[in-house]
C-alpha cells in the first residue's frame, strides 16, 4: 500500500524507555502523530481512558475485530492491543505522519501492509537495567514484572527485522537518534518532493 505520509513503528521489550522516547519525539515534533491503541488490559497509574490507550473490553475488542476496524493486532502480556484502522490511513494518506508504538507481532503484520513503514527497534543496554527500570517504575506486580522479562527476551530476537536500532543507554541521546531517523526519512527525495513541489518546480526538476 503506498501512501504520502510517513508511518514510523516503533517497538522494543517493556521497560526499554519507548513511550518516554515517543512522547518526547511528539513534544517536540508536531508533524508526528501518535495512534492510540485499543486495549483489554486495565489503566495503570495515571492513564486517561482515551489519551494513552482506549480501554476496552474483551467483549468490545472482539466486536472490533469482527468489524475490521484493527490494522493489526496481538496479545501481549496477556491482554490484547489493537491499531484503529481509520485514523492512520486518513492521517498517512493525507501526507501527515504517524507513530505507532507496539510490539514486534504488530510491527511485523504493519509491515506486510505497509511495505515502506519505518521500523525503528529500541533496545535497553543490558538485562540489568531493563529489570531495574521495571522495577523503579513500580506500576507493575512482581510476576508482571517477571512476565514482561521472559516476553523480553521473545520481543530482542526480533530486532533484525527492523530497519533502525537505538540502543537507550542515554535518554537524550536515544531522542537524538529517533529524530534523526524521522527528519532523514522527510529528507528523501520523494518526502522533499511532495513537501516542497513549488521549489523543485521553479527549478524544473520534474
Ligand atoms: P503496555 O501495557 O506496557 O502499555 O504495552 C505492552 C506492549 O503492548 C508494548 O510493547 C506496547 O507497545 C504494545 N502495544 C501497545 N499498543 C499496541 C497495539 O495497538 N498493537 C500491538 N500489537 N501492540 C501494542
């Protein structure tokens, strides 16, 4: 499926620092967009139904399956996640951006429908400290926590289907690197061409 818009996917074991690289790369980029997933798994902390997942249940999640709203989906940890289907091809297919957060499952079924997503795996720098910042982060129970571990170690063997690595040993550091993937994409001849048709038209690059 071929489209204007840029869909990054990004993926890495829970405890990896994702969501706080994703939020920031949005915090400080506004021409990315962030889909919100579909989830049968309860909020922690301070989630808002609707601002980091819609939170639904089982029974609703299977209604959303049945009708084909869901781009992809996967169980994860126990509980399913799904991509809204609406809101990425509207977004992508009007040249805006998007940023899907999930696991590797998801990313590999995005990628067979979109052949040129981008896919960026992040990586923690050792088991130490991914159990360490599962643990600082005290929203889950300790067998979670043991859970999300094990899934860990399915979730690295995927990181060679992925385009991009960053290895999040420094917080800025990693943010710098997943910008400097994003603004590369925008500076493909096709993005350039799209983004700024009146310059390469005065200057007759047809
Ligand atoms: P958490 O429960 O920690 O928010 O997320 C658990 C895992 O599910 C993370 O790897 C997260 O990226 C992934 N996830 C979140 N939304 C989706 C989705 O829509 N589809 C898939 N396949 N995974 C998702």
């Amino acid at each position: 499926m071929d489209y204007p818009g840029n869909l990054f996917v990004v993926a890495a074991p829970s405890g990896s620092g994702k969501s706080s690289l994703v939020k920031a790369l949005m915090e400080v980029d506004a021409g990315v967009a962030p889909s919100i997933s579909h989830t049968t798994r309860a909020p922690r902390g301070q989630e808002k139904d609707g601002r980091e997942y819609h939170f639904i249940s089982d029974a609703a999640f299977d209604a959303k399956v049945a009708a084909g709203d869901f781009l992809e989906w996967a169980q994860v940890h126990g509980k399913r996640y799904g991509t809204s289907r609406q809101a990425i091809e509207d977004r992508i297919g009007a040249g805006g951006d998007v940023v899907l957060e999930i696991d590797w499952q998801g990313a590999l079924q995005i990628k067979q429908l979109f052949t040129n997503a981008i896919m960026v795996f992040i990586m923690p720098p050792s088991w130490e400290e991914l159990r360490a910042r599962l643990l600082r982060r005290g929203e889950d129970a300790p067998e979670v926590i043991e859970l999300r571990l094990a899934n860990a170690r399915t979730e690295l063997a995927q990181a060679g289907h992925f385009d991009y690595v960053i290895i999040n040993e420094i917080f800025e550091r990693a943010l710098f690197d997943l910008k400097a993937i994003v603004h590369a994409q925008r500076l493909k001849y096709v993005a350039q061409k799209r983004a700024r048709a009146d310059t390469f038209q005065a200057l007759g690059i047809a």
